[in-house]
C-alpha cells in the first residue's frame, strides 16, 4: 500500500495497457492510480487523450482491435470492453494535465501518469511521473471535492461519492457532505442510464452498503431517485416490528449481509450455492445480488400509503407489496432500468411475505414448495434471503420465534429447489396442445389453469401417470363446466 504498492502496479500493468503503450498524448488516470496505491485490484481503466480525440480513438482501435462507443455526448467520452476491463477514454482539458485534475469530483480520483512510462522497468522513471492532488486523502480514506462547482457540473458526481463510500470504505468530509446535501436536487437533472449504472455499482459493493445507504438518506440523495421513500423515515409499525419502517429496512440490509457471511445452520450446506445466485447476471452485467439489495432497500415503501389503525391500536398495512410495487414500477422506467432488472426487483418486492405465511404451514407441504418455486423461479435463492433478512430485522414481540419458522421454511424450499427434485420442477405429463386435445377445447386461459392444476398435483405426487394425468384433468374439466 503506498507509492511502492503503485508503482510496482505500473512497472507491470495489465496486457491492455502495454498494448496502449506507445499512443502519444495518451494519459492514465483517476481510479486504476487510486487503487493501485491501495493495492486494489480493479477492472476499471480510464485515459485521457492530448490532442484530437478522433485520432487517439483511432489508435485505440488500431492496437486493440475494437472501436470504443460514445458513452457521454456532453462530455465526449467514449468505452470499450476489453479482456474484462472496461475503458473510459475522454478528452483532456485543453488547458493541460493540471488543468484537467482540477476539474475532478473528488481528490482521491485526481491522478495521472503519462501512459508511455507505464510499464517501464525502474522505478525513477515512474514516481517522479505520477502526479496527484490527493494529499493525505488517499491514505486516511477521506472523501474530499475538489470544488462544489465541479460537483454540480456533472450532479452524477453526487450519487458516484456514496459509491465509493460504500466500495471503498472511506469517510467523508464535513464540507463535501453539505455540497451534496445541498446538491441532491441537481441530481435528477443527469442522464438517467448513467444514474442507473452508478447506482448498481453502488449495490453490488461488497461487503456492508448500508452505512452509505443511511447517509445517502440524510443527505437527500435517496428521495430524489426514489421520492415515495422519504414516507418511511419515522413511519409506525405494528408489534412484530420494534423500529419504524426506514429503521427496520436499514437493518434488513445489515441482516441481509450478515446472512451472507454467516448463513443459519440449516443453509450452510448451500453457501456456495448461494453466492453463485448472487454473482449470476441479470440482463447483462447487473446481479442478482445487487438487485435484490435494491428490492430490500425498497420493500416496503408500500407501507406508509397503507397504514391504518385497528379499532383495537393494531398498526396494519394490508396489500402494501402491491401498493409497493405500483410505487417503485414506474421509478425504474424513469431509471432505465431494464424489463429483466426491473421484473426481478419488482418480483421480489411483491413476493417478499410469501415465505412468512408458508412458515406458518410447517413443514411445507409440496404443493407449497412448489407454488413458491413456480412463483419466484430462478430467483427462489435470493427471495429467501430477502424474506429471512425482513424478518430478522423485525424483532417485536409478537414476532418471537418467527425467524426460527422462516429459517426451517427456507430450508425445506432450498432442499427441494437445488435437488431439482419433482416437487420442485414437476414433469410435464402433459403439455398444453395435449390438454387441448384430450378435453376437445381451444386455446384459452383455461389451458393454462388446467396445466398448472396438474403440475401441482404432478409435485405433491397425487399423479405420476399419463393416464392419471388425463383422468384429473377430466375431473376437473367437468367440475368447471357443472359450476
């Protein structure tokens, strides 16, 4: 960590680096010099280019074999994918490379070394190259702006600091904290896709988010992407919960990572498993986990629009997931969010009570592992986790010995699921042209009821053959047409 940790990462830099070598003009900076001071891996690489960017861009592609795309057209940015490296390549300030360091976000993303002496074998001809505006920033973790000016240029700058908060442990600074508190408004004026990535990046840090979260809160920072969530801070709960409902999802992220690192007894033999879930892709380089960290966050903004009081004090919140949903829809379009993203978030949030009314069943029948298998899908490992988060953060005391219940019911489910046994993925006796053609009937919702009444009864074992198959689905084609 240090100078030395930085250079030795110069003297011996990724391939896509050397092959980048020899472009005149051509600048390394911000967060690969960063990290590499930190001794942190990343994956992120971003140049500057002195001189006209066409030819710059060009050289790129001569060397690599791959055109960089236009991300940003205010500030003529350009991308390419790589050998699992992502490049950001934009115009230097025409002013110079100090120039361009002083119009940064933050201090500890104010670095800079000629590209052609990376790689160079000496270590004098490296240091002396590197320069930085950092300070005592970069080894205190401190999150410092360059200026308030350069934060509102771009207002992105203000949701990528709880970014690095979260994926970099750093602390932040007492007149940066008011900047962005002051310039949350600003922030719905950028470029929704580039909030959307920023945002991701953000959830899918590893380890604990939910210090930054909180903080993004207070600074505004989360109303204004999410505005039905401000209702939550200070918002009742009834007695299974001992915290309002901001509180309460605050800790569901905490308990969400903990579970993480130190699953229930009866999960343990799925960790693996579990983290493949969370590493898997969805619709592109999103997540599952970082997606289901943001269906967590937003769970229950349902609730302050439902929240009534009995006539006996009890607090309900009756078909707030729905309400949920119908909330949270219509901000990730606005967001960009894609139709896989956004139907996996909003999955989530609409099925997040399921496990707990199945653990009042137990132990589950496998016509009920089946329905939460058949309703959640490839998303059954992260909704049970979503589920035991939820509850482990609610500890009223009308909700003792709950987590016990939901942790047994998650097993059961988990069992079944990863064991890919018939409970859980029932054969398909037969199929939907084959319904059809034995009841003399023609496409309609009916076929798909019918074919979803015999996979039931396929999974709790009720039939096993072609001809009971055949024999229930008459039974059932008669009982509709007699009622």
């Amino acid at each position: 960590m240090g100078i030395s940790s930085l250079v030795q990462a110069l003297q011996n830099p990724p391939d896509v680096l050397r092959r980048l070598q020899h472009i005149p003009q051509l600048w390394l900076v911000g967060g690969w010099l960063r990290d590499a001071w930190w001794g942190t891996p990343t994956r992120d690489i971003d140049l500057a280019a002195e001189g006209p960017l066409g030819e710059a861009l060009a050289a790129i592609e001569a060397r690599l074999g791959k055109r960089p795309f236009q991300l940003n057209e205010r500030f003529a940015s350009h991308r390419l994918a790589l050998d699992d490296y992502q490049i950001d390549i934009s115009p230097l300030h025409p002013d110079g490379i100090q120039a361009d360091l002083a119009r940064r976000d933050y201090t500890i993303n104010a670095w800079a070394v000629p590209l052609k002496v990376v790689g160079a074998p000496r270590a004098d001809e490296i240091a002396p190259a590197v320069i930085s505006l950092a300070g005592a920033d970069i080894d205190s973790r401190t999150l410092r702006m360059i200026s308030r000016a350069n934060l509102a240029d771009d207002p992105l700058r203000v949701l990528r600091g709880f970014r690095l908060l979260a994926t970099r442990q750093m602390k932040l600074e007492s007149k940066t904290k008011q900047a962005l508190i002051d310039l949350a408004p600003l922030l719905n004026e950028s470029a929704p896709e580039r909030v959307h990535e920023e945002l991701l990046q953000w959830f899918a840090a590893a380890g604990e988010i939910t210090g930054s979260v909180a903080l993004a809160a207070e600074c505004g920072i989360l109303w204004q992407l999410f505005p039905a969530l401000e209702a939550s801070v200070g918002c009742q709960q009834n007695d299974y919960h001992h915290l309002d409902v901001w509180e309460h999802t605050l800790l569901c992220l905490g308990e969400l990572e903990r579970l993480r690192q130190n699953p229930p007894a009866e999960l343990e033999q799925w960790r693996g498993e579990l983290q493949v879930a969370r590493d898997a892709p969805v619709g592109g380089a999103t997540s599952m986990g970082a997606l289901a960290r943001l269906a967590l966050l937003l769970h229950d903004i349902g609730k302050p629009p439902t929240s009534q009081r009995q006539p006996d004090g009890h607090i309900s919140f009756l078909e707030h997931q729905t309400v949920g949903v119908d909330l949270v829809a219509p901000c990730l379009q606005r967001l960009k969010f894609s139709a896989e993203e956004a139907r996996f978030i909003l999955l989530l949030i609409s099925e997040h009570l399921r496990l707990g009314f199945y653990s009042d069943h137990l132990p589950l029948s496998p016509r009920l592992v089946y329905r939460y298998v058949r309703r959640l899908g490839d998303a059954t490992p992260l909704a049970v986790l979503h589920s035991l988060a939820d509850c482990a953060a609610a500890l009223g005391p009308r909700n003792t010995g709950a987590l016990a219940e939901h942790v047994q019911a998650a097993a059961e489910i988990l069992a079944h699921y990863y064991a890919r046994d018939a409970v859980a993925a029932p054969p398909v006796l037969l199929d939907g042209h084959g319904i059809m053609a034995l009841l003399g009937i023609g496409p309609s919702p009916l076929v798909g009821e019918l074919k979803d009444a015999l996979l039931e009864a396929t999974a709790a074992g009720e039939v096993g053959t072609v001809a009971e198959a055949e024999a229930l689905l008459r039974r059932l084609h008669e009982a509709r047409d007699q009622d």
